[in-house]
C-alpha cells in the first residue's frame, strides 16, 4: 500500500499524474476511489516470477498506479427487478411470530443487525452451475431460518460476470433455491457503470454471446459494440477467427473507419481470443480511437483500457485444478503490446481486491440493509468469505473487513495460506465460516434452525404448536 493519503493521490489529469491513463475526474453521479495498484503492465514480472499471487506480506494490494483514479457509482444502481424475489419467503403468520420473538431478545437482535456477510460466489457458493450444499444451508439461516426468525444481511461479491446483473441473479435463485435480488449482488463489472458518464462510444468484450451489450446498455453507455459487429462489417479483420450465421445475423455492422471509439471495457472472460486480442491492439495503436490507422505516437493517442477484474484461475466444475480465467487474458495481451512497442500497457483493473469495489460495497450493505432492518448504516462487523487468498482474502483484510477462507475452491491448502492470510479463519465450506462468525456475535449457544413450535409468551420456549 502506499504512504500517500486519497486526498493526496494526484488525479490522472493533474499535470502530477503525467503519463497515467486519462480518467474521468470526480464529476456528476460518480466518486473517484484511489487506486492501490500500478496501472503498468504485470507482464514483465510474471515472465520473470514464478510467483503470480499478490500478497499481504508484499502489500501488493492492487494492480493500478497510485495516481490513478476508479470511478463508481455515487449509490447502488436501482434494480430494474423487484427488490427481492419472493418465492420461499415465509409466511405471514411466521413473520408476526418472529416478531414478537425478536421483541423479547433485543440484544442478539441488535446484534444480528450489527453484523453482516459478503460472499464470493465461485468455489464458495457454487461450482459453476452446481450449488455447494453447505451454501444452501448457510443462506438459508441466514433468510431467516434460525432461532429469531430474523434476516442477518449479506451481499454477493463477485469477481464473474458477463451478463446482466437481473439475469444473473435469476441464474442464481435457481442453482441456490434461495431468492436473490440485484440489490444484494455485485460482479465485477456493476462499478463501472460509473464510466457511462464519460464514455459515449465503448468495445465491450467478454461473455457468452452477446450477453454483455444489454448489460452495458443497461449502465448507459450510449454506443456499445461488440466484437462481432466489427468482424461482421469486415471478416477480414482478424484471419484466424471466423463469424458464424447466427452471430452474423445478431451483430450491428456498421462503417467502423468513421467511428471514433472512446475506450475499451474487458467486462468479462474472452470466448474469441484472436478476434479480441487483435481488435484491442488495433485500437490501442490507432490514432485516437480510428480503427485502420496507426498512431505515430501510441502512447500520447491511445484510448483507456478497462478490465473488471484481475483473478489470475478462478474455481469450475472441472474436477482437476483451477482453470485460467481474465487475468491470464491480460498478462498475454500486456506482453503483445510490449513486444510491438517496446512499451509497457498502461490499463486499469476493477474487481476485489481494488478499494473500489470494496468502497462500492459499503453502499450496497448500506442499501440492503435499510430494505430489510429499515436502517441506513453499515454494519460494524464484516465478514468476507472467499476461496481465493489472492482477490477475496488480501481485499478484505486490506479493507479491514474480518476474512474467512474456504476450503471449495481457489485454496485447497491446510491451516491458512501465507501470503494472504484469512484473519478470521479457515473453513472447510462457507456454512462452516457463518456458524463461526455468528456464535462469535450472537453467542454459542444460538440456534441456526426456526422452532416452528416457538411461543413467545414462554420467551422462546417450545409450547403449543404453532405453525
């Protein structure tokens, strides 16, 4: 981490910050976070370092310059779903009783409500699209399914992507059988809805299809282009990667020599590496953002490169190790770049463990937990549990959030992993880790389960059955 205060931090267009990439500056619906990492290209010190993990140790806590800014979102963005799905709410008359249940129990109440969860998603939750059983049992009692009848907040903070946050909530609801709403959930790319506000005309890559163009659509961006539009209008553009009938008859070909590009958003994981690759290095070398030109000085014209996150492997439903994901993507793409100019790439990266995405988080605690406590606030106790000691564990303990490490994905380790060290624990599943926290706020003796026979007027004892 650096010495140097936020307030201090130069902005990338104050004369200070020379050389840094050209980001907007604190204006309109958004705030600008410091960020901790340096915004020049890993690639020279993974070709010459077996070690490809930031550490604590190092307090290499992020990959983008001191003097560089990431806008995000002022508030959460305003679901375009209802708050919160409703199937498997309970019952009226089960919300009456819990009621009367947290009246005789106001201190684990306050309690409950003075804590709250983030959980990764991938190697925590769910392998891809199969659930981690545990994970079910843990959401489940923590909507609601224990001893008060109450609702300990959570978010989901995820370093995926690709597509819609509605659609991926959906996805969600269904592999985990709990409701999930999209003003809980947070992927990688959500924070950078804060750059509509600067950039008209964006290349937006990543995801399956084109799931990614409503998704930035929905965040503002007023021209988005996917790749495939650009190799629609000319097939020639990239000779080792071809367009399909059903892409073609999807994408929005247009004269893309007229059209000025403004920057380039890696929103998630490339399906066409050559096409990609190629596009993004055309436009990096062009002169101000025109494909088919050649800039005489890349550097001095070259358009903002954005990338939503950093994660070198990331967790799949492949049984045998973890599998490459976005990170790989830019150490091969930095190292393209240098080889063709001699030049480190200068590009920023969102995703945990950026400060950014944390800072963004606190809003979106702050958010949920006025929807379901009525109250404004950020919890005091904070815990984020995640299987991936290099994004999930060194950003939480960076932010000063309590972290929990799960055995279900990116870790397989023993007792902690070295460099990122869980300051909370390690955990053989993510229902483990909440049991853990939640006896440590609310006591060892509290129940994970809802007595269907409670009776308040017995303060709790089973009585009558009450249904």
């Amino acid at each position: 981490m650096s010495d140097i205060p936020p307030e201090a931090a130069p902005s990338p267009r104050d004369p200070r910050g020379s050389g840094s990439l050209p980001i907007p500056n604190d204006s309109g619906n958004t705030v600008e976070i410091p960020a901790t990492r340096s915004s020049i290209s890993d690639a020279a010190q993974y070709m010459h370092n077996l070690s490809f993990t930031p550490s604590t140790r190092d307090r290499r806590g992020s990959r983008n310059s001191f003097g560089t800014s990431l806008p995000i979102p002022r508030s959460p963005r305003v679901s375009r779903l209802s708050s919160v799905l409703t199937a498997g709410e309970p019952s009226v008359s089960r919300d009456i009783l819990a009621s009367q249940v947290q009246d005789m129990s106001k201190e684990k109440v306050a309690a409950a409500k003075n804590m709250a969860f983030a959980f990764d998603i991938d190697g925590v939750l769910a392998h891809g699209n199969d659930p981690i059983p545990p994970a079910k049992e843990a959401l489940k009692m923590l909507n609601g399914d224990n001893e008060l009848g109450i609702k300990i907040p959570y978010i989901l903070l995820t370093n995926g992507g690709g597509k819609t946050e509605e659609a991926r909530c959906e996805q969600l609801s269904q592999i985990l059988e709990i409701p999930v709403s999209t003003d809980q959930f947070i992927q990688s790319h959500t924070p950078m809805q804060a750059l509509a506000e600067y950039y008209d005309t964006v290349l937006v890559i990543g995801g399956d299809g084109q799931n990614i163009r409503p998704a930035a659509e929905n965040y503002g961006f007023k021209n988005v282009v996917h790749p495939k539009d650009i190799q629609a209008w000319d097939p020639t553009i990239c000779p080792w990667s071809h367009i399909t009938e059903e892409e073609r008859a999807i994408a929005k070909p247009r004269d893309f020599s007229k059209l000025k590009f403004d920057a380039i958003l890696v929103f998630n994981d490339s399906r066409d590496y050559q096409l990609d690759f190629q596009l993004i290095i055309d436009l990096l070398l062009a002169e101000d953002g025109l494909l088919l030109t050649r800039a005489k000085d890349p550097v001095s014209s070259r358009i903002p490169l954005y990338f939503s996150q950093g994660d070198m492997v990331f967790p799949t439903d492949h049984k045998g190790p973890t599998r490459l994901t976005l990170g790989a993507f830019r150490i091969a793409l930095e190292a393209q770049y240098k080889a063709l100019t001699g030049i480190e790439l200068e590009r920023v990266v969102y995703g945990k463990p950026e400060k950014a995405t944390y800072t963004y988080a606190d809003e979106v605690l702050k958010s949920w937990m006025e929807q379901i406590h009525n109250e404004n606030k950020l919890p005091q106790n904070i815990y984020m549990v995640g299987d991936n000691p290099a994004s999930d564990i060194i950003g939480g303990n960076m932010y000063g959030w309590n972290t929990c490490l799960v055995r279900t994905g990116v870790f397989q380790g023993g007792e902690n992993d070295p460099n990122n060290p869980a300051n909370f624990g390690v955990f053989d599943n993510v229902l483990e880790a909440v049991k853990a926290a939640v006896r440590k706020e609310l006591g060892q003796d509290f129940k994970f389960k809802w007595n269907p026979k409670v009776n308040p007027v017995l303060h709790g004892d089973a009585g009558s059955a009450v249904e």
